[in-house]
C-alpha cells in the first residue's frame, strides 16, 4: 500500500462547478500538508499548506485536513477552465528536513 | 522571481547510454531534488542534496547518480540508460528555514521528459 493515496482522475466538471479533490495516508506522523497544481508541460506549483489539523481558505479554494481520519481534501469553487491541471497532494513529517511524500496526482478538467 | 532551469525539455537516448540531466537554481538555495514521474505512481525521489558536494539517497536511486560540484547546480547521471529509465525526470530546490516549523516549499523546474529507446 503507498503511504499517500489519491485517485488519479480524470475528473471532469462543468464551468462553475464545486470540486473536491482528495487524499488518504497512513503515517500519523505527518504534519504539513501541501497542494500542488501541475498545469500541462510545467512543473508542480504550490498551491496551499496547511499545518496538522483545521481549514484554510484562500480565494476559491479551501484546504481541509483530518488527522484523525487520515484525509486531506482540496476545495474549488466557482470552477474555472484555467483550473484544469493535475493537483498533488503532498505531506511531510516535522522536523524531517524538506523530504516531502506524494500522492500520486489527480487530474481535473473544467469544462466550459 | 524563483527559478529553476533544467537543460533540455525533451531527450530521446539509446539503451545503454549514458545520460547527463542538468538543473540549475537561481535562488541561493541549499537544498536540490531529483525525483522522477510516472502516471498513477507520482512524484518518487531519486537523490537529494542539501550542500555542495553532500548527496543523500532517496526512495528509488538505483541507476542513478548525482553531482553537486556547485551551490547552483545539480546533476542527475544515468550510467547506462535503460528502457525503464523512460520518464518525466523534475528537479526541485528549497532553502533551509530557521526552524523546524516551516512547509517549506519545494520550487520545481519545468521538467525533462527522457525516453529511452
């Protein structure tokens, strides 16, 4: 099993559209959550962090994470088609220097 | 504006070749990332460095070297290329933060799609 799952998609949404993009783990020890959007041909942007548990909002989109379940979702509102990219989720542990674990990615196309 | 730069966008090598991938960072960073990309599996660490000259193994290493001779630059080397050694190749650096609370965010460069003929 790898230590980050994530559903590699594609998931397809009409323009407007509320998305949820999603990952599980299973090492409690991670304590820094991050998401990252890869648009086509490009590298991987950080898009958001969060530390250990709670939301965080930032335009249209909201970072949620659940230690006690494991789960960090990606909220997007209002989707747009310039939101069409792979999204990574990311974690690491404290104090573990920059080592950051994956997920595999999730692909998102916004349909206008 | 961060910027990390790797030498060639697209590469087409032969079985058993050996292969030369070069990052460069512009931000006085301390800490590079070699890490390759395949479908379904993510982003999978290759080597890391966090000085000049110091390298540390990542989670998939074999078949790969790497140098760091200067700050800014690090090399990934493939010895003798193989077949499934064809992949999206990304580079990525960091700076050091103060403490241990930190995120820390990884700046990537655009990527090396090698394929191994």
């Amino acid at each position: 099993q790898k230590e980050v799952e994530q559903d590699p998609g594609p998931l397809s949404v009409p323009e407007g559209a509320i998305v949820s993009l999603n990952c599980t783990y299973s090492n409690s020890a991670f304590q820094y959550f991050m998401w990252y959007r890869q648009y086509s041909r490009k590298g991987p942007e950080l898009l958001m962090y969060t530390y250990s548990s709670g939301n965080k909002e930032d335009g249209r989109f909201t970072a949620q994470v659940d230690k006690s379940s494991k789960y960090i979702s990606l909220f997007i509102r209002d989707s747009q088609p310039s939101d069409s990219a792979t999204y990574l989720c990311a974690m690491r542990v404290n104090n573990a220097g920059n080592m950051l674990t994956f997920g595999g990615g999730t692909r998102l196309m916004v349909k206008p | 504006d961060v910027k990390v730069t790797q030498s060639s966008r697209y590469l087409v090598k032969r079985t058993g070749e050996k292969v030369f991938l070069e990052c460069v960072q512009d931000m006085d960073h301390e800490n590079m990332f070699w890490y390759r990309q395949d479908p379904g599996l993510g982003l999978r660490l290759i080597y890391f460095s966090y000085d000049v000259k110091m390298k540390e193994k990542g989670d998939i290493p074999e078949g790969y070297s790497v140098s760091r001779e200067k700050k800014e630059r690090f090399s990934l080397i493939l010895e003798s290329a193989s077949t499934n050694q064809t992949s999206m190749y990304l580079c990525a650096s960091s700076f050091i933060p103060p403490g241990p609370a930190n995120h820390n965010e990884q700046f990537f460069g655009p990527g090396t799609r090698l394929t191994v003929l």
